[in-house]
C-alpha cells in the first residue's frame, strides 16, 4: 500500500512545483488527495434559514493524519478570511462543493475548507 505521510520536503516540492507549473490543479489534487469534501455543518444553518455559509464551519480535521493537520496549521488555514478580497472561493486551489451548505476542498491542502476561508498559499483565482 502506497505510503500517504507528506515529509516537509514533498510538501515544499509541491509548492514549488505549483508555482512552476503555473497551477497545474489537476495533477496535485491527486497527489494530495485534495478534492475531500468533508463537511461539518451548524444545526443552526439549516433550522434557522440563515446564510449556509455564514454558519458553515469546516474545521473538522478529525479524519486527517497529524502530517496533514500540520501543513494545515503551517498554511495557517482559516474558516474567516482576514482578507476580504481574498478567501478560497477565489483561490485557484480552491475545489468547491456540490452545494453551499457544504465544505469545499483544497488541492493544497486536505481537509474541509470554508469558502470564506484563507491560507498563506492563496492563490488569484484565474478568470
Ligand atoms: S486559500 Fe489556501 S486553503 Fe483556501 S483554497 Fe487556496 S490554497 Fe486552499
């Protein structure tokens, strides 16, 4: 079985290797497994008809393996933006979800990732 553990330095090639590639999307999301749309959604969203996305937390790394959850943490992943013009549903690396009550994807990064989120490796959405 394939080993799935990122060392730093498969994680600073990829960087690397997207920024060369001018975001080659595809080809990462598989090596990284991106894509993973898990979700974890309030009660709240759906009981009191209030922007989905407005109470979409997508925070859950519980099914992530340490590894994961530290490039997470070094990408200082946020669900809230600091930026208003620049969240993951403007990044290039951004997967979205099959609907807006869900969490999207990363092709960087795993995990849940809130439309309104941000990492340091955010990327202009190319139009
Ligand atoms: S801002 Fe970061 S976490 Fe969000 S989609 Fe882009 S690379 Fe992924």
């Amino acid at each position: 079985m394939e080993d799935k553990r990122v060392t730093r330095r498969d994680f600073l090639l990829r960087v690397g290797a997207l920024g060369l590639a001018g975001i080659g999307g595809s080809a990462l999301l598989s090596a990284c497994g991106g894509g993973q749309q898990q979700q974890q959604q309030s009660g709240a969203a759906s009981e009191s008809g209030t922007s989905a996305s407005a109470e979409l937390t997508c925070t859950d790394v519980s099914g992530l393996t340490a590894e994961e959850i530290q490039m997470r943490e070094s990408l200082q992943y946020t669900d809230h933006s600091p930026y208003p013009d620049k969240t993951c549903a403007n990044c290039q690396l951004y997967v979205p979800a099959e609907s807006p009550d869900q969490c999207g994807g990363c092709q960087l990064i795993k995990g849940p990732i809130h439309p309104n989120g941000y990492c340091t490796s955010w990327v202009q959405k190319a139009t």
